[in-house]
C-alpha cells in the first residue's frame, strides 16, 4: 500500500495574502515539499497566484495524508462521501476549505475556493486506504 504521488494546488487572488497563504501550505506539506508559484492575470488585470507542489517521495506524501486525516475537523463527512472522491484509477480527489485552512483548520468543501489536492493509491483500494488512514 503506498501512495505514488500527491498534487495539490490552489488559486491565491490579489485580495489574498501569498505570503500568509505559502506559509500555512509550507507547514502543511514541510519545508521538502516543491512548492510553485506562477502569475497569472484576471479579466481585468488583476493578477492570480497559482500555488502548486508535486510531492513524489511516498513517505513525504503518506505522512501529509496523514497530517490531512489526523487533523480533518469533518473527518465524518469524508467517509461518508468517499465514493465521490475516488476514480477508477486509483487517485483521491480532496478539496480542502481554503478560508478555513487560513484559520488553522483542515475542513473538506465541495465549494470553489478551496486548496485541491490528488493523490494516486497502488497496491489497495483507495477507498479501503482512506477509510484505514483516517478512522
């Protein structure tokens, strides 16, 4: 069982702090994780942080999935729609509150403002894996 990799990503706008934002990420994902910034420009002008990190290291990404579940606030709702965040391939889909992740707590959102986050199961169900992980 062993996680092959992990992706987050996230959108910072202008009238977000990047600093405050790689900050709370960095503690997330440790100081060994890539992080990525790229500019891109709204349709007024205004420009939008692109933050993304690529971890390939299994156990840097078992232990921030880890760090996710032990500190997941809604780890219920989670569970219970799991089904839904999983594909055929092995690969969880997490999307994480990114205003409430800004406050210090880790909450799982189907909204739109949120830190998206994939990463790639082998080995076992995803299902099994997260529901393991995670009780």
């Amino acid at each position: 069982m062993a996680i092959t990799q992990l992706d987050l990503e996230v959108n910072i706008h202008a009238t977000e702090d990047l600093d405050r934002a790689i900050n709370y990420l960095t503690r997330l994902l440790t100081d060994k994780a890539p992080i990525v910034v790229e500019v891109l420009y709204g349709h007024y002008g205004n420009p939008i942080y692109r933050v993304q990190s690529s971890i390939r290291d299994k156990d840097l990404a078992m232990s921030i999935i880890r760090s996710i579940c032990s500190s997941l606030v809604n780890r219920d709702y989670l569970l219970k729609t799991l089904g839904n965040r999983v594909d055929g391939s092995g690969n969880v889909f997490l999307r994480l509150d990114k205003q409430e992740f800004a406050r210090g707590r880790i909450v799982i959102s189907d909204g739109d403002d949120v830190i998206r986050i994939r990463f790639r199961v082998t080995g076992v169900d995803a299902v099994q894996f997260i529901n393991e992980v995670c009780k």
